[in-house]
C-alpha cells in the first residue's frame, strides 16, 4: 500500500512540475524513469507554435536577417568612411528623383516615414566578404560585441551601423570588427 501511495505521489508531482506527463507510468522493473528537465520534457498539449517561434518564422523571400528584397538601411547623413550608427530597415515608397532633389521617401519598420538621400540594399555577407576594408553593416547601437539578430523585431526595429571591416584576426571564432564594433560573422551584411 505504501509503495503504491508513494508511486502515485511521484506521478503527481512529476506532472505538476511538468517534466513527464501525468499518463507516463512506473513498472516494477529497474528501469530509469523518462528525464524531461526543466520547461517540461514531455510532449507539448498544443501543437500550435509559440509567440516566439511565430516572431521568429522566416516570411517568403526573407534571408537569415529577416530582410526582404525590397528592404533598406537608411541613413539621415551620408557614408564617408567612417561609422556610422542608427541605420533602420525601411521600405521604399518613393523612388529618388530630380524632383525630390535625389531623396527617396521610405517607411521605417518603426512605422515613421523618412526622406533621405542615405540608403543601402544589402544582403548576408559570405566568408569572401569578410575582408578588411570591404564596407559592412552589423545590428549594433553602442555595443562593443554584437551578436547576430535572433529575433526578427531585434533585426528590423533596432539600430545598425555601416563601417569598413577593420579586423577579421578572430574570424575562426566566427566574429569580425565593423569599425569598434566585434560583430558575430553570421550577423554581418555588406552592399548588394
């Protein structure tokens, strides 16, 4: 009676904890029972993806970086060899023209809408890109070590910077530098 009392308290709590689910049961065998860990091992109750895989799913047409085809980083001021910071993901609705003076008109993924002459169509940078002096871009404000964006709403409403590559010595630990900045490789992009 007490083995089974203690049995059953064992499922009980294991279930609340969520590690095994409540259905898993024990045999007199010696045999380990299932390991789930933390955040729960066992199957899920809904098959339904989380916010965060949602966020984080790839649309049609978008690179590792959650970029489109159709996408900029704009600029309030011009690239002239040196960094500059607070570029942004932006869509084009007007196209540059004598009339706008050169000025494209774009839709920030901040929602605000820009005029500006400063803009860059850019891709995913390959291994043969990393070179130093090659023109870069990296998702960084003021950080020293940036990672590569892991969140679409972190790569598309945050700030990047434009630099040349000044460093690529630590490469083989998959980072280069953007002007100050240690930009994990698979994080940069250069011009298309």
């Amino acid at each position: 009676m007490s083995n089974i009392l203690s049995r059953s308290l064992i499922v009980a709590l294991v279930s609340l904890v969520g590690c095994v689910p409540a259905s898993v049961g024990f045999s007199s065998s010696a045999s380990p029972a299932p390991r789930g860990g933390y955040g729960g091992g066992g199957p899920r109750a809904s098959s339904a993806p989380t916010r965060v895989e949602v966020e984080n799913a790839y649309g049609p047409g978008e690179d590792r970086h959650w970029f489109s085809d159709d996408d900029y980083l704009v600029s309030k001021q011009p690239y002239q060899g040196a960094l500059i910071r607070y570029l942004h993901v932006a869509k084009m609705l007007v196209t540059p023209s004598e009339a706008t003076r050169s000025e494209a008109k774009f839709l920030v993924a901040n929602g605000h809408e820009q005029w500006t002459a400063h803009f860059f169509q850019t891709r995913v940078a390959t291994s043969a890109d990393l070179v130093v002096g090659n023109v870069a871009f990296c998702r960084a404000d003021y950080e020293r070590v940036a990672e590569a964006p892991r969140r679409k709403s972190t790569a598309r409403q945050q700030g990047w910077v434009i630099a040349p590559i000044t460093d690529n010595a630590d490469l083989y630990k998959g980072f280069v530098t953007v002007g100050k900045t240690s930009c994990e490789a698979s994080g940069v992009r250069v011009l298309r």
